[in-house]
DNA sequence: CTGCTCGACGTCTAGACAGCATGTC
DNA sequence: CTAGACGTCGAGCAG
C-alpha cells in the first residue's frame, strides 16, 4: 500500500481502507480521475477526498477547494482538517465564508480553501486569481443540486469551475440516489455506488406497542406508556441516546417537553448537576431569557433538548456540543440535523413522515431524506450497531411504510436551472464577470450545466434567458454594443453585491424617487424582497392593526401600495409586519417582546437582521453610485442601529467596544449622554454602573487620542467551545 | 354566578446562503 | 386532489 496512505490512516486512526475508500482507489482517485461517490453519511466518503487533497498537494498539483452547502459543515470540517493536517503536513488550510473569512486576497497563499457553494460562486464573480490554481475540486452532498432554492447556484459554479479549470479533478460526494450515473457523465467521471457503512445499523418500525426490524428481533415496549415515552425507556435501558425527528418547530418543542418526565427518571445525581450548570447557561444566552428559552432550559434539565432554526446558534451549538459529550440524552429535532455534522445517536427515530407542503398539502417526505436522517444511528467508535425506528399507527401502515423507505429506492435528482430568479442572477453574474459577452457564449454556457445534460434540450432555458436579458437591459444593468453584452457600472456592482437584480432595481427606482428618508419606508423596502423571503406569516388577528398601521404611514412608502385584492397585497403586509419588528427592534424592544407581540422567535429575528444589514449596505452602496448623497448618512446611521438595536441617542455610545445596546442604555439612563461626557465621569462612579472590569476597559478605550484600532481578525480568535 | 370540560372550528406549518468589517451580556 | 396537531371559544354542566 502507498506510503501516504498508510500514514494518513494512522492519524485518522483507522486500520484499513474500507470497502468504499479501495474502490475510490481503484477508480484512479490518486491519478485524477473525476468521481462520483455516491453513499450513506459516515461511510468514509470524508476520508476518500482528504487522501485525494494530501496527495494532490503532496505532487504539487495545485490547490484543493473543498465546498460544502452550509457554514456549519465547513467550520466543522475547517477545525477537522487542520488538526489531523496541517502541521503533520506543512500545508495551509482556510476557511471562507459568510461569517468567517481569511481575507480573500490572501487566500492565493493557501493550500486548501474551505468555501460554501454561494461563497464560492462570489469569489469566482470577484474575479479571484488563485481559482486557476485549483488542482482538485471536491464538492460536498452533491445531491441538494436537486434543490430548488440552492441548487442552480452549485449547478452553476461547478460549471463554471469546470470552465475555468477544465484540468482539474472533480470529486463530487452524494448521499445515495438513483441516478449518481448521471452527474457522473456530466463530468466525464465514474460513480461509486456503495451502501457500506461502519456500524451496522438496523431499520425498523414501531406499531401496536412494538418494535420490529427487518433482519433483527426487535423490543416489546410498556403498553402503558404513549409511544415516544417508550421507546426512550427502552433505549435509556440500554444506557444509550436518540434523535427524534419531527415535522415542526412546535412538534419537537412540546415532544421534548413530554419526554422530560421518562428521561429524568434514568439520571444519575452527577448528571442532575451538570445538566443544571448547562441549563443555566443556555437561559442566559440572552440579555432578558425569551419565553422559549426559558423552557428549553427547563427540557435541559432533564436530558432533553429541541433543536430547531428557531433557536439562537449558541444555543444549537450547546445543545450538539452535549450530546455529544452524552449529557443529553435525547434530542428532537426538526430537519435541521438532515445534513453533515457529526452527531450521531445509537438510535433514530422518524416520527413525522410527512410534511405540509403550501397549495399542495402533506406530502410524504422523500426517501433521500429519510436516508439521511437514519443515517446517524450509530456512534462509530461506541456502538456495535445502531438502530433507526419509523413510528407508524398499524400495521398496514407499517408495511406500507417498509416497503417505501426501509425497501425502497432513493429518488433521482434533477437540475433545477430553469427557475426564474436565479436564472436571472446568474445570467447577470456571467455577464457582469465578462464570462459571457453575447447571447451565443451564454448559450454555448448553458450547454455545459448538468440541466443541459440531463434534459438534453436547453431551449426553456433559452427562452428565459432571452426574457431576462431584456430586463436587464431595461433596468440598464447591461448594455448591448452591436452583438456583444456587456454589464453596465452598476451592473457589476449589482452583481458583486450579490443581490437580485430585481431587488436591485427597486432598490434604484425607490431611491430615484425619495426627497427625504422616513425609516419605516426604509425598513418596508428591505423587507419587500427576495432576498427576505420566505417572510414570517400574518395571523388573522393582526390583519387590522396592520391595516391601521398602513392607513396611518401611507406617506412613508416607497412603494405604491397595492390594493386589497391585489396579488401583491399578501406580501406586502407581510413586509409591513416584517417593517413594524425591525422598528420595535431599533426602538429597544427585547427578544421577548419581540417573540410575544409578534412571534417572531430570537434566533429568526437574528437571521433577519443580517439579511438586512446586508441589503442595508447594498442600497448604501447603490445611493453612493446614483450619487444620492443627502441620504447616505441616513442609510449609515440606521444600519448602526439596526446592528445593536438602538435608538438614534445611543449611536454615540454604542461605538465603544464591549458596548451594547443594554450597556450603552444603561449608562445613559445614568445621565451620561455623550463620549464627552464620558470622559469627565470619575471611574468610580461609571463602575457602579457598567461594573469595575468594563469601566476600566471603557476608560482605556477613552486614553487613546481618537484613533481607532484596527485588529485583523484571525479564526483563533473565534472559540467555540 | 363561577369554573371546568369537551368538542367544533379555525389556524398554522423546515432550513439558511451572500457583502463588508469586526466584538454583546 | 391531499394532513394533523394545537389553540380558542362557546356550550353545557356541576358546584
């Protein structure tokens, strides 16, 4: 066996290759040949690319550029890497996305680039140098291309890329599916189909108080007990943990409510404590705990977690760091678990198999998605084996479902290309970077999408093309001089900015339009767009007070209002609601006023803040080119409040480091209004207010002339646990 | 008159990427 | 064309 593989092995500290990995092997995964790979989660499908990247750069081949679809699995996946790696080998390992980024321009002096999908798409749109140097793409759960939302983005960019670097090895991973042939053929490659996994794992079903495997005597569970109350005293028996996965936020809420009583009844009093310590902690993620916080740590005490979007990322990052430690028992879950990250549980159960789906009601969850849940049942290196269980109501169902999910074959994936908005984005992004300068090179593009190869017709897409083009041209982002296009100024920064460009030209048109600024007409707009969709629901019972709201400010729009019946209206009071809570925002309301007037839960209303700190800073951007100058300030100033949630008075003190909204108001409620001010207040007294640490940490901010410290940000400085 | 239970009816539903420049309680 | 859990509100009943 090759020397490298066999030191690879030993830090990974496994004995052989599996099944899967000589397979790889064979197919020229070292020569570089392109690969599908196509396998259940913890097959060791991330041990096939990591001996791929080692050697790649082991013979000078070029760079290798690991993408994955979500920020998460390239932290995880960043942190892993460049343990076992990077000093063993010398070589250099980033990691650039949304939230944490190693300057781009130094990424050009690093071996291995760790990048989201969209992150990489804007890197290639910024016109980075370094991609040329790629010697080894390897993209992460190929199979999302089948998504509607994301999946053209990675459609596209990997065709890019391929265009780019027509060179270089492709390795493309998949869950298992149906048709990996096809991708396979897309990039000229060979697929590895392989249902090998590590820990043997046993599908079942559980109806009529009872738990049957397919190939495995299964359990009789206590007849008196509801049945996911059971199932858990069956599994805490064996001194084990589980993942429940259920339909809805609420779902999984109250479910992990219900099983608090069974679990903590199987706690030692060591465990009681510590769970305690941790309850605490995630109450206090908050300046003032949320209503929902406040009984998640109340499920945490007792061994049971929820884990949904619905929730602060500190919070989700506890809870998984936990359950991994095997302090919490039982975690349930919406489908936010479905991909990546590593947390497996002995076993798994699948309560909810089907989802509402809107003009189409429930619908039965695919089988992709029910291999990906299963497919963490079993800790590698604790369990001999792992179990995953489907809850069915009969028999008959039971058998229905068997037949369906445990038997049955994962669905196909098809490409998504054909959908109007991002259609629309890239056909922009493609012209913008000078990638297409005529109607026949962005045909000529097209032609090499994984749509084009599997439909084998690109003529829907050729028609959309052509309407988008014409847009475009009318909202003056491209220009056409004789048979060539070209992206206007603002084309390019439309594009750079990464937004729609149908946002971008209400952006304009709004802005054209306005004398003087009215925040709620801001803060409406913002909320109106692509990018904020899907945006949070009208109750019924606000639907009059919404309509006062929008009688009252009719002067304040931007937009035309749009009558009642109107197709429209819907979303626009959805923005005008959307409007009403980032004003309650900057107004000071807290987390939990927030999520009782209008249930909008902590952790989405910080999702929503940065989209809009985002558009924020493009409409700022798009002011600056239309030389829109007697706002840019405006714009500015409440993009600051929208960021710590301040009112205007505020501003001055919220720029001092370690500052925040509850500090800055508290200080000023002390008769303190100013950095003038500030200076003059002895720190005795600023001590009583902000405490002696920080008043200290104030003053030295003060010492300093008005010079401002710039620090370079490095990932160190971002600790996790 | 008050407080409770029950059932009819109505309501509501998963997740998460990007720009830029850096730090809350 | 298609679901199902939960909340709300009013009726009906006991105290």
């Amino acid at each position: 066996m090759n020397k490298l593989i066999k030191k690879l092995l030993k830090i990974s500290g496994f004995k052989k290759l599996n099944p899967v990995q000589e397979e790889a092997l064979k197919n020229g995964l070292l020569e570089g040949k392109n690969l599908v790979i196509a396998s259940p989660t913890a097959s060791g499908k991330s041990f096939i690319f990591e001996i791929a990247g080692i050697n790649t750069l082991a013979n000078e081949r070029g760079k290798v550029l690991y993408i994955a679809p979500l920020r998460a699995l390239c932290w995880e996946k960043y942190q892993d890497l460049k343990r076992k790696y990077e000093k063993e080998f010398g070589i250099k390992i980033a990691i650039s996305t949304g939230d944490f980024d190693s300057s781009d321009l130094w990424l050009a002096r690093y071996d291995w680039i760790i990048v989201t999908c969209e992150k990489c798409d804007s890197l290639i749109r910024h016109g980075a140098e370094w991609i040329k140097d790629v010697g080894l793409v390897i993209v992460d759960e190929i199979h999302l291309i089948d998504q509607i939302e994301r999946g053209p983005t990675l459609e596209v960019t990997i065709t890019r890329l391929k265009e780019i670097i027509q060179k270089t090895q492709f390795l493309l991973l998949s869950a298992t599916i149906k048709n990996a042939d096809e991708l396979a053929g897309w990039i000229n490659g060979k697929t590895i189909v392989s249902n090998y996994r590590p820990v043997k794992l046993y599908e079942g079903v559980c109806y009529n108080s009872k738990i049957v495997f397919l190939d495995k005597e299964g359990y009789k569970l206590d007849e008196d007990l509801p049945v996911e109350d059971s199932i858990v005293k069956n599994t805490l028996r064996f001194k084990k943990q589980i993942i429940f996965f259920v339909g809805t936020r609420k779902r999984a809420e109250k479910l992990a409510e219900k099983l608090g009583k069974t679990v903590k009844k199987y706690l030692t009093p060591n465990e009681k404590r510590d769970l305690n310590f941790l309850s605490e902690e995630i109450l206090n993620v908050l300046e003032v705990p949320t209503k929902q916080c406040k009984k998640l740590a109340e499920c945490v005490k007792n061994g049971v977690a929820s884990h949904h979007a619905g929730y602060l990322s500190k919070q989700r990052i506890l809870v998984e760091e936990y359950f991994r430690k095997g302090l919490l028992k039982v975690i349930t879950a919406t489908p936010t678990l479905q991909l990546g990250l590593n947390l497996p549980a002995w076993r798994v159960v699948v309560r909810d198999l089907k989802r509402y789906h809107p003009g189409f009601g429930a619908l039965y969850i695919p089988v992709i998605d029910y291999k990906q849940f299963v497919g963490r049942a079993g800790r590698p290196s604790y369990d001999s084996w792992g179990e995953s269980i489907i809850i069915a109501r009969n028999e008959m169902e039971a058998e229905d479902l068997i037949e369906h999910y445990i038997l049955g074959e994962p669905e196909k994936i098809t490409s998504k290309l054909a959908v109007e908005p991002i259609l629309r984005v890239h056909t922009l992004a493609l012209i913008a970077s000078d990638f297409c300068k005529s109607k026949e090179s962005l045909m000529d593009f097209f032609s090499k999408t994984f749509y084009a190869y599997q439909f084998q017709d690109i003529e829907r897409i050729k028609e959309k093309t052509f309407e988008i083009i014409k847009n475009l041209k009318k909202w003056k982002f491209i220009v056409s001089k004789k048979r060539k296009i070209e992206a206007t100024r603002i084309g390019k920064r439309v594009s750079e900015l990464y937004i729609d460009p149908l946002t971008a030209y209400f952006f304009i048109k709004s802005l054209k339009k306005v004398k003087k600024i009215e925040l709620f007409g801001i803060l409406q707009l913002i909320s109106n767009t692509v990018e904020m969709k899907p945006l949070p629901n009208v109750k019924s019972k606000e639907f009059d007070e919404l309509n006062e709201v929008i009688a009252e400010r009719e002067s304040c729009f931007l937009q035309k209002i749009p009558r009642e019946w109107d197709l429209e209206f819907d979303d626009f009071l959805k923005s005008v609601k959307m409007a009403l809570v980032f004003e309650s925002w900057i107004n000071e309301a807290t987390e939990d006023d927030i999520l009782t007037k209008f249930k909008i839960t902590p952790g989405e209303l910080r999702g929503r803040l940065e989209i809009a700190d985002w558009l924020l800073y493009s409409l700022h951007e798009l002011a600056l080119l239309l030389r829109k100058k007697s706002i840019l300030k405006d714009i500015k100033k409440l993009r600051v409040r929208m960021h710590y949630g301040v009112k205007e008075e505020l501003l001055p003190l919220v720029k001092l480091k370690n500052v925040g909204r509850v500090r800055a108001r508290k200080i000023w409620l002390s008769g303190i209004k100013s950095i003038k001010e500030l200076r003059k207040v002895p720190i005795e007294k600023l001590s009583k207010i902000v405490g002696p640490n920080i008043a200290k940490n104030i003053k030295d901010q003060l010492k300093g002339k008005k010079v401002k410290e710039r620090k370079v940000l490095t990932l160190k400085d971002f600790s996790f646990s």
